[in-house]
C-alpha cells in the first residue's frame, strides 16, 4: 500500500462501525464435502434456477426431483434425500443408504396442479408411507417484502409438520432440505425481473435464506421471448445462482441440461433425457370422466440422444461491435467488481476517437443495457460491475 499522510488534508475515509472480515490461507477451515439432496448434482447450501419456454416440462421436471428426495429414491440413477454412510449399528456394518429428505414445494402457480401431480408419483410408485413434501401456495413477494419471509415459511412449515405429521405420538417433524419455488416471476410483485434493484433484492433474500437453513432452493424461471438459451431477466439473476438447468421438450421426450455449473467441469455437467406418462389418480362418479396428472420415466439408460433434441446451442449470445467493446473493457478491469466510471474511462479507451463523446457515453450505456439484460455482466449492491461469463473477443466462450 502507498505511504498515506494520515495528518494531511485528504485521507481515506472510513467506517469506524465496521471492520473488514478477513480469512487467510494459514486460518483456512478444512473443506468439508458437500451434502446433497440429489447425489453429485444439487447441494444443500445452493441455489439452482431451471428455465425454458413456456410448455417444456419445467414443472413436472421439479415436481419429480421434490417427490424423489421426499422419498429417499434414487432418480436418474443417483441418490436422493439425505445420505447416510456406511455405520456399525449394533456390532454390525451398515451399507450406506439414502433416506427421505424434507421438502417445501412454493407453488406460486397452480398449486392443485402440483398436488396432483405428487399424487400421481405416490399412486405410479405405490407408495405406501406419506412424503415428506409439504405445498404453499404464497404469497411470496421478494421485492416489495424486506422481511425474511421465505425463512420464516420454512420455520412455519416445520413447526406445523411436528404435529400434522406425527398426530398420534411425538416426533421432530420436518427439518427441510430442498425449498422449490415456483415461479419466480410470482416473487416480484409490482417489480421486474429485467429491474437491477429489484433482482438485487432478489439475490440478498436468497442469501439470507440459505444462511438460515442451509437448504438447497431451486427456482424455476422463463426465457425471453425468442430465445430459449438463457434465463429472462437482469445479470444479478445469474451471478445469484449456482447452477442453471435448461429445460427443452422435442417431439418424443425432453431434456434437462445443466448449462452454469460454478464446480463443475464443462464435459461433466450433467444431462438427463425423460418422457412424461399419464396416471389416472381419479375419476368422476357422474361421467366417469378420469382425472389425470403426469409422471417422468427417465429416457432408456438417461442417454440425452434417445430424444430427438440437439446439443444446446452456445448459450452466451452474440454481441454488437459497441457491446463487445463494453464487455472487453470490463473484462479488462480485472476480476474484481469495478465503478462504473472506471469501467466507462477503459471504455473509452477500446473505442477510441472514432466518435464523438456524446455519442460514445450513449453508446456505452445501450451496450451496458443490453449486457445486462443478456446476464453478461451483474451489478452488486454496492453499484460495482462485474463480468459473469468469460468470453473471447470472437464472442464464443
């Protein structure tokens, strides 16, 4: 650090009230392995967004993850629920195994659909025992709400589960793993999710939620009209989440693509192909018109090409001239978030003289937009910028 004159004139100013939390290499904690719900793909303690265009089987492709880790049953060939080692129990070794997990399903739209649905899963796998799934039906509001409310929805459902789920004895009731929200346009009240502010506000109640409970929340989301690629909405969305599953229906099955994954190698994201099958769960006595809901069947062996749907498309659009030049000069502003105006000073910079100051200050700002909107770049809360996916300067990753 350069030689400060603390008796001068200009001297840093600080916040006496707030010391800077610091960890060194030397005070590291050990790294303990990750607790999943769905083994070597969802982790407590993180946050996952699945989106796709309307109709791609969003819905039911949560609704089938919640009522496997309810269950404790593998799902496309992985545990889920909560793992439990191998153990000595009374002089003898005990297998390792997987037990049903907690889950709380926000069903923010159609929340009969997803009762359904769970009733389907119950009735196609013979189930005999209760899940440990529970439904809310919101409100939930994100943006207009600065309580913690999710958190206090989750302590609410725990509380109530110690009674209604053990009505003739005692018991803990639910401690939950695995909070699905669904959607998260129905979390924004007056707001949008294209709005810096309001995706911020987004990302700190997620935060504060996983700080709480140390569950795994998984969000399903839209894609923009036209563009099934990416998540609608602000950068912030993005830079939020630990990993993002595309969802995509073809002609004779679906697939669920893991296309951000912060942990992962990109030739180990997983991919999973399924079909959706009808099961009657009831039937009108009058007409006897049959109710049904729909379950998944994972694709023979999970093999995505079983399905007629191609690999994914690059997910990182391409970019004008001007936001290409905006993303570089951020890039080039080093890892750590920057101002705006030292963004726009390096930006200036790669533009060159070519135009007039006017017209490079417009250009930079519908760049910034525009890289914004396609969740290049996010914005923190203290209005730092930073670059959310590498790229090079052809625009490929």
């Amino acid at each position: 650090m350069k030689f400060i004159d603390w008796f001068g004139s200009d001297v840093p100013k600080f916040n006496k009230a707030q010391n800077a939390k610091i960890a060194f290499h030397r005070t590291f904690e050990e790294v303990k392995p990750k607790e999943y719900v769905i083994d070597g793909f969802l982790a407590k303690g993180e946050t996952s967004c699945v989106f796709g265009e309307p109709g791609a089987t969003k819905s039911a492709f949560v609704a089938d993850i919640a009522c496997h880790v309810a269950g404790g049953l593998p799902w496309m060939g992985r545990g889920a629920g909560l793992y439990d080692p191998p153990h000595e129990l009374r002089g003898e070794l005990q297998p390792e195994s997987w037990y049903p997990g907690s889950v709380l399903y926000v069903a923010l739209e159609r929340g009969g659909q997803v009762q359904r649905r769970v009733e389907a899963f119950s009735q196609d796998r013979n189930l005999q025992e209760p899940l440990n799934l529970a439904i809310h039906p919101g409100p939930l509001d994100f943006v207009g709400d600065d309580s913690d409310r999710l958190t206090q929805i989750v302590i609410d459902t725990e509380d109530q589960s110690a009674t209604m789920e053990y009505e003739d004895h005692e018991g803990d009731g639910f401690s939950i793993d695995l909070i699905i929200i669904d959607t998260l346009a129905r979390t924004m009240g007056s707001g949008s999710d294209s709005g810096g502010e309001e995706t911020a506000k987004i990302a700190r109640h997620l935060e504060r939620t996983l700080k709480w409970t140390g569950a795994h929340i998984m969000i399903v989301h839209h894609t923009p009209i036209g563009d099934d690629s990416r998540l609608r909405g602000h950068g912030n969305l993005l830079a939020a989440l630990d990993m993002t599953i595309r969802v995509k229906k073809g002609k004779t099955g679906s697939t669920a693509m893991v296309i951000k994954d912060n942990d992962t190698a990109e030739d180990q994201k997983p991919k999973f192909a399924y079909t959706l099958k009808s099961v009657v769960i009831g039937k009108e006595a009058r007409s006897g018109r049959e109710t049904v809901a729909p379950v998944l069947v994972p694709a023979t062996g999970n093999v995505v090409g079983l399905v007629d749907l191609p690999e994914p498309a690059d997910d990182k659009p391409s970019l004008t001239d001007g936001q290409q030049q905006a993303f570089d000069a951020l890039e080039a502003c080093g890892p750590d978030p920057v101002s705006e105006e030292a963004w726009r000073a390096a930006y200036d910079l790669k533009a060159g003289k070519e135009l007039k100051a006017p017209a490079r200050k417009m250009r930079f700002h519908r760049a910034k937009d525009a890289l914004s909107t396609k969740g290049l770049i996010s914005c923190c809360q203290d209005k730092l910028w930073s670059v959310t996916v590498k790229r090079n300067g052809n625009g490929q990753a």
